[in-house]
C-alpha cells in the first residue's frame, strides 16, 4: 500500500519513511505542503498520508481541508504529525479532515496501529468501490446476453442524439427482432430459446462497428444504435447484421436451426426519442408484414440526414463479409 510522508524536518522525515518502508509500505516523501498536495491529487495517488502539522507554504491542517474539499470518491487516510498536545489544537485538526493524529515524538507501536486502522480503511473503501462499480455494471447489463439492458441503451441514444447535432453528423437506429421467436421457445423450451437469443447477439455484435452500441430492449428485441450513419450506411449495416445471423445456423439441443432477423431503421431528423424510436418501431412492423427476414427504413426520413461524412464512417467488419 502506498504511504505518503510529508514533513518538512529532514531527520523526521528520513526516520519515518525507513520506519513506514519496513512495515512494508510504498514510500513517497515531500519536504512541504505544497509538494504534499501535488502528490496527494497527482496520478497513483497514495492511500495514506502522513503530513506533519508546521510545513511551510502550507501546513498538514491546510492539505487536510484542501483533501476533503475535494469530496473524492477514494479519499486517502490523512494521519497528523503534530507535537501540539491542546484538545483545542487536536480537534481543529480533526475538523479540517484528519481521520487521526500521532504526536511527537512519536511511538512506533502507536504509529503502526494508527497506520493499520487507515490501511483497513483503504481496503474497505476500495472494496465498496469495486462493488458499487458491479452493481452500476448489473444495472446496466442484460443479465441473459451480458450487453446493455433497455435502461442503458436508451441512455446511450439519448446521449448519441445529443451530441450528433453539436458534431453535425446523423445518427441512425435499428430495432432488431427475432422472427419466429415463440416458435422456438415452444419447440425448444425457454433454455433453447435463450440459446438463441445469446447466440444472435454473438453475431450482431460481429457485424457492428466498435462505436455501435446493441441493447436488448425486451424478450426478442434489440435496439441498435449507429452515430455518424445516415440511411445508405444504416441500411448496409443492417443489413450485414441480418445476413450474418441468417448464415449460420444454431444448433439447439442437437438440431441445427436457421434463425432470422427482421430490422426497422431510422435516422434522427430532430424529433424527440419517442417519436425517433417510434419511426423504427413502424419500419419493423413492416417488415415483419412483409415476410420477415429483411430490412426496412422508415418512410419518413428527414431530409440531410445523410451527410458526405457518414462514407468513411461504416466500414464493413471482416467478419460481416
């Protein structure tokens, strides 16, 4: 674990950066506050630092108020260095953000305790980060396909429709359902069924762009959204998506399955979410009229939607070839 020491006394310096190193922590020294600072809010940050009180420039009481204004989500433990025995002192320390102090001259068994209170302190945050991270991550995820869940991907596209008229790019979508789908779950039973499900997601995302997003929006429907794309391009990508999962059959439980896609496109002509979605919804519902197993675009698309840029934008993935 890594431990700042910061005092401006050489000698106590020295003293407690080979103490700290022999107890087994990473040792990064600063002779004052300001290097202190510097470190504590630089990259690879320590998990504990010990400031002594009196430093130059800026003292440990200052550093500590400047840490905890900074409201981190990983703050480090901020240990006090002081000879200054006032209960006064003590707690105006402790106020300004001090999770402890040791005075001076300081005992090495007290030290040493204080040290292994911060760095539990530092294992247990990191260890509600990481699991905060998780649940964010589950949240977001389709437990089934492991891609964007309906919340996420929707967040996505909000995003891509925010952002696309500030670049002056188009932005297109496609709502992708599985024809047939209850046939399968009937046939198959629902494990066969989420066979499915998991294997044309596996085939999506090889004929997308690395900048595409895919979430699943319900049972058997996905959301595809495409930046940078107008209606010739969106339609190639979708295009390149039915074929790849019409291509390759699925075996489930031993029996070999062609499974199709019917996809309706959109490209964002200013409208609000809903409606954008709306347009893709009704193209797929077209193209589920029509028999299935093909692409259709929305009627209506605004006009300019399809800029010079988006030429360069879609490149086919060699694996959609």
């Amino acid at each position: 674990m890594k431990a700042l020491v910061a005092d401006d006394d050489a000698a106590s310096r020295i003293l407690l950066q080979k103490v700290l190193t022999k107890w087994g922590y990473e040792v990064v020294t600063a002779s004052g506050g300001e290097e202190a600072w510097k470190i504590l809010t630089g990259d690879n940050s320590p998990d504990i630092a010990v400031l002594d009180w009196m430093m130059p420039e800026l003292d440990g009481v200052e550093v500590c108020r400047r840490v905890r204004a900074l409201d981190l989500s990983s703050p480090p433990y901020l240990i006090l260095l002081t000879s200054r025995g006032d209960k006064q002192d003590i707690a105006t320390g402790l106020e300004a953000g001090a999770a402890d102090y040791v005075q001076k001259p300081f005992n090495h068994d007290e030290l040493r305790a204080r040290l292994l209170v911060g760095r539990r302190f530092a294992e247990l945050n990191r260890k509600l980060i990481d699991t905060q991270r998780e649940l964010r991550r589950q949240a977001l995820t389709d437990p089934l396909t492991h891609i964007m869940n309906r919340r996420a991907i929707l967040m996505r596209l909000s995003e891509e429709m925010a952002r696309a008229p500030r670049q002056g790019l188009p932005l297109s979508i496609g709502v992708l359902d599985i024809d047939h789908f209850k046939a399968v779950n009937d046939e198959y039973g629902h494990a066969g069924g989420d066979f499915v499900l998991q294997a044309v997601v596996d085939r999506a995302l090889k004929a997308l762009r690395p900048y595409d997003a895919l979430g699943r929006i319900g049972g058997e429907e996905f959301l595809i959204v495409m930046p940078g794309v107008g209606p010739r391009d969106a339609e190639i990508v979708l295009e390149r998506i039915r074929k790849i999962v019409r291509s390759t059959t699925i075996e489930v439980q031993g029996t070999e399955i062609v499974v199709t896609v019917s996809i309706g496109g959109a490209v964002a002509g200013g409208e609000s979410m809903d409606e954008f979605m709306h347009r893709a919804d009704d193209a797929l519902y077209r193209a589920k009229g029509s028999g299935r197993d093909r692409i259709v675009m929305a009627l209506d698309e605004p006009e300019g939607a399809d800029r010079p840029q988006e030429a360069a934008e879609a490149p086919a993935p060699s694996a959609g070839r």
